[in-house]
C-alpha cells in the first residue's frame, strides 16, 4: 500500500521566497488550550 501512496505523490514542490529586510514577516498560528468560561462554555483560544 505504501508503494501505491509514494507513486501518487507526483513531484514535490518548493518555492523559494525572496524578501529584503523588514518587508516580510512569518507567524507561526495555531490552535492554544480550551479554556471554561465561567458560565461553563468552553471557549477555544489561538496563538500566534
């Protein structure tokens, strides 16, 4: 089966961004901790 999956995969892709200084900026976003709001709802929290 894994045969099978890595024949599929095709040609992998890469692409090279150039930026001079200060003109770009990378964030790194993800889901955080569920937190309980005090009525008892679960709110989900994101960072960054």
């Amino acid at each position: 089966m894994l045969l099978n999956l890595k024949s599929e995969r095709g040609v992998r892709a890469t692409t090279i961004l150039e930026f001079a200084p200060a003109d770009a900026v990378q964030v790194d976003f993800g889901a955080g901790p569920v937190l309980t709001h005090e009525s008892g709802i679960p709110l989900k929290t994101w960072t960054s």
